[in-house]
C-alpha cells in the first residue's frame, strides 16, 4: 500500500514520488563513502590502547559461570540466570564489589522482572550497610535512572534488568557519575575489586538511607522541554497505540504521551510482575501490536522492550515496521526542528529549508530546546557498526557527517563525546539525544522526536512519513556458537570475502561492499554469535548473506 520512493528521491523533498523501479537502490553515496570509518592506523592504535590495560581475571567460580554460559560479564552490564548465574553469594560480592568503587549517593532503578523485588532487596541492604544514601526511582526505564543520576548529580547508579533477554535472566547495569554506563575502565576497577574482595561495610553510626524518587516525572519534564514543537503536537490529537510488554515503560510512555496531548491505547502494560510476550520485540512478538495498530487505525505506535531503552514503531497499514526506522524517524525530527530555527519559522513543513545543512552545537546534556541549541559548527550522527544505512542517509542529506562506532551504548556515546556529535544511537530501536539528561537510548526521547517530525511535516499518521524513507533490506540473525569457535569465524569470513571488501575490525567483522554489507560479532548480552546483513536491495541481501553462511560453513537459509 505503501510505494518505495524512486531512486533518486530527497528525503526532505516537497513532494513524495512513487515508483516502479523495484530495486529501490539508494542515492547515499557508498557503504562507506561519506561515512567516517575509523582509518587503519587509529584502529591499531585503539587496538594498541586495549592491549596495554590491565586486563584483571573474574574469580575461577564466577569464570565457571561465565564459561558455562549462565552468566555474562561486559560494559553492557552483567547478566544472569536463575538458578545458575545469580548465584547469591556472587551477587553479594558483585554489589559489594561495586559500592567500594562508587561514590556516596546512588540512584536505584528496576524493570517489572518477577525477580526484581529479591534482588532489589539484597542491592538495597548491602549498600545501605555501605553507607550509601540510595534515591530510589522504583519501575522505571532505564533512560530514566540515568537521567536521574544526572539531574540529581548523584555519584552512581545501578539498574535492576536484563533488557531484552528471556524472563529467567536478570542483570544489574552499572552507572557513574552523568548517568554514564560503566566503560571499560571502571569495569576492570570493578573486576580488580571483587578479585581482591574489599568490603565497603560501615560502622552502625555510618549506616546508609534510602528515600523515594519520582524519576519518571524528571525525565518527562527534560523531554518536554527538549522537544521545540510541542504546541503543534498536541494540536493534532494523535492517537497511539503502546506495548509496553509490561516492563519499565508501561508508565511512563503513556505519561509523555499523554502529556503531548496524545490519545494513548495500552497494550500490555498492566501492574504486574513478568511479561505478556517474549521481551525483545521482534516481528514474531509484536504480532498482537500489529494487530492493534491497524484494527484502531493509528496514527502511530511504539512497542518497547522490558527497560523501555528500545522503541519499534508501529503504523496503521503496516503494523509493527522494522526497528531500524526508529532512529532515522527520529534523526529527522530533530534536523527539520533545527531547520525550523535557523528559517525563523516556529516549525518548517516539508520543502522548507530543505537544501540547509543541519547545524547544532554538538554533545551538551541539559541545553534546553532544539532551537536552543543551533550553532554553527557542522557536527555529526553517530551509530553503532549494527545499524542500517538509513541513518545515514538521512543525515547526508542534512548534510551531518555521518560515523560508526562499537556496538553498544556505552561505545556509541563515548565516540559522540569525542564528536560532540548532534544525535545518535543504535539500529536495534535505541535514540541518542546528547542534549537530554539520558544521554543514551531512549525510548520515551525516540516517540517524542518522531512525533515531532510527524507534526512538523503535517502528518497525520506515521504511513505518510515512511513514505519519504526507502525501505530497508536486512536481515538479523542469531548463530549458537561456542566461544572458541568465534576467532576461527572470523578468520574463514575475512579470508572468503575480505579481499573485496572495506574491512573494520573494532567489533568482531564489519566487511561494506558497494551493495551492501555485513556484521559478524560475539553478542555482549545473549551467548550468541550475531551476523547482520543490509543489501542496498532484496537481491543484494540475499546474495550477501548467501555468501556470509557458505563462509561460514553453514547450510543455505
């Protein structure tokens, strides 16, 4: 129902165009061309970099579990089963390990996991014998903590979840100070602490404290205030459908929605424990969401995943769409408010200012509305080596320098540091507004910055804003492979289709072509081999990823 727009189409264009070209080729100008891929020196120099940290071994029992698969140790966080994994007495010495390297005040924060609460009370009880005054923000996303680990200058954070994976995992994810996850560094000063088991534990007189914090309402009001066009979206009275999977979002999202003056239709977002449907939304979950999103004929919908750090969108026509959408939608939200700025004009429609390059101060957390914040200095979009080309050809035609970084937020968000980059994040759903408080992925920022852009360009459904998108070719799959199996991976991939490929070697194999390209990596979240694979058409994907499993020894899909 929906015609892919021809070759050569303008995203921000006054008119959208059908074609029957079904090829639907893309005017970005290369895989690679355009987009700042890290050079062979500087990927040996981070490489060298890596080489000389002291890396500090986890102990041999939690090794065990690590080496088992029933635990997972990285700068995404750590993640366990249970029973197996989350052993209490590990997690004992992992909280314990943690407060001796944090500061007084931390912000706590939970998804709606049934094992949450007994967690939460064993993390609550250690580092209030730490001594530490704990600001509990209760269910909330976990963009939301770390907003408030911002906004209440606290020393730390730590969140209760594990994100996507099945419901017999949990997780904590470490946060420092800025609400920033912990990086490599701090990881290993955390692993160098458990090693030596130091105990943090205070005299009786020292004990800590916890008190109560409405994080939900902090970060709505940041939002609120980021958003340029929020009178113009609350005019239009958009009508939008939320699966919530019954996780951290389930409030909060309904809350902003609301707010900007959005009917909102729940879906799984009741008061309990656990969760309606598997919790990575993927097309085969978000089936029921589909659904609804055509049956109430929609202007928009947003699923989340059990943290709500992930949003995918959903369309009165289509359903629930790809997740890679999400991040482009939103990155034109925030270029045509910004050329709305520099016009004079309170909102420019589409055609306005098309040709102006988007121009903005760069990574500032906390620097009030998009308008705000224009500058002169061209900065730039970054996302992870996962993410679609999408992203960037949005950000070519705005004229925004365009790179890539390790998969990851933390990864992402230190390359738009060292960028000061405009906007960012990852294809999985995740958007990264530097100018918020929760600088990372962020669910409740993506559904306000894509409403923006629907209201802006006088939309009144998200149908006609995909319109001006090519459609996206790609496929994600997941490969059960031991760990030892993973370098020998690498090495038949590099040797089969290196020699005709720009190669990138920063996290796991990154191989561009000019029809496409391919991503092997060793997941930092599920015991998992992931290969990910965009062709420029249907075509080239399914002659990439052909290729990408004959290299690799496994059977044609």
């Amino acid at each position: 129902p929906i015609p892919p727009p021809e070759p050569e189409h303008r995203i921000f264009a006054g008119s959208v165009r059908s074609s029957k070209n079904p090829g639907n080729r893309w005017t970005i100008q290369g895989p690679w061309q355009g987009c700042n891929m890290a050079s062979k020196k500087e990927r040996t120099a981070k490489k060298s970099a890596a080489a000389s940290r002291k890396k500090v071994a986890l102990p041999p029992e939690v090794q065990k579990s690590v080496d088992a698969g029933d635990l997972m140790v990285s700068v995404s966080g750590i993640r366990g089963t249970l029973p197996g994994g989350f052993r209490p007495d590990h997690l004992s010495a992992f909280i314990q390990s943690y407060a001796a390297i944090t500061g007084k005040t931390v912000v706590m924060g939970n998804d709606a996991r049934p094992s949450g609460d007994a967690l939460r009370q064993l993390i609550t009880g250690i580092l209030t014998l730490s001594g530490k005054q704990i600001l509990d923000t209760g269910l909330a996303p976990t963009p939301t903590v770390k907003a408030v680990v911002n906004q209440k200058k606290a020393d730390a954070g730590i969140i209760v979840t594990a994100s996507h994976n099945p419901i017999e995992w949990n997780g904590l994810k470490f946060l420092k100070k800025e609400g920033y996850f912990f990086g490599s560094m701090e990881l290993e000063a955390w692993k160098d602490a458990l090693q030596k088991k130091l105990d943090p534990t205070v005299s009786p007189k020292k004990l800590g404290s916890i008190s109560a914090v409405d994080g939900v309402s902090l970060h709505i009001e940041a939002i609120l205030k980021r958003i340029p066009n929020v009178a113009q979206i609350r005019k239009q009275k958009y009508k939008v459908a939320v699966d919530a999977v019954n996780g951290a979002g389930r409030e909060a999202l309904p809350a902003l929605l609301e707010a900007l003056g959005c009917k909102v239709i729940k879906l799984n977002c009741e008061h309990r424990y656990g969760f309606s449907r598997p919790p990575e939304p993927t097309p085969a979950a978000l089936k029921e969401f589909g659904h609804l999103c055509q049956s109430e004929k929609v202007s928009a919908g947003f699923a989340l995943d059990p943290d709500a750090d992930r949003l995918v969108p959903g369309t009165a026509i289509a359903g629930a769409i790809n997740e890679e959408f999400t991040l482009p939608l939103a990155l034109m939200g925030y270029v045509q408010s910004i050329r709305g700025a520099q016009s004079g004009a309170g909102s420019a429609g589409i055609g306005k200012s098309s040709r102006n390059s988007a121009d903005d101060g760069g990574a500032r957390r906390g620097s009030g509305s998009a308008k705000k914040s224009a500058g002169s200095a061209k900065k730039g979009v970054v996302v992870n080596l996962s993410s679609s080309l999408l992203t960037g050809l949005v950000a070519q035609e705005a004229g925004l320098p365009f790179s890539r970084s390790a998969v990851g937020e933390a990864n992402v968000v230190e390359a738009m540091l060292a960028s000061k980059a405009v906007f960012g994040g990852e294809g999985n759903g995740g958007v990264i507004d530097p100018a918020l408080p929760s600088f990372g992925r962020d669910s409740l920022a993506g559904a306000a910055w894509i409403l923006s852009a629907m209201a802006q360009f006088n939309m009144k459904s998200l149908d006609g804003m995909l319109q001006h998108l090519p459609m996206i070719h790609m496929r994600k799959e997941k490969i059960e492979m031991k760990p030892q199996r993973i370098p020998e991976a690498f090495r038949k991939l590099k040797k089969s289709l290196g020699n005709r490929a720009t190669v990138d070697e920063r996290d796991g194999f990154w191989l561009g072509f000019s029809e496409g390209w391919l991503h092997l990596r060793a997941s930092n979240t599920e015991p998992v081999v992931r290969l990910i694979v965009e062709g420029r058409n249907a075509t080239d994907l399914e002659v990439l990823h052909q290729a990408a499993r004959k290299a690799l020894g496994l059977k044609s899909k």
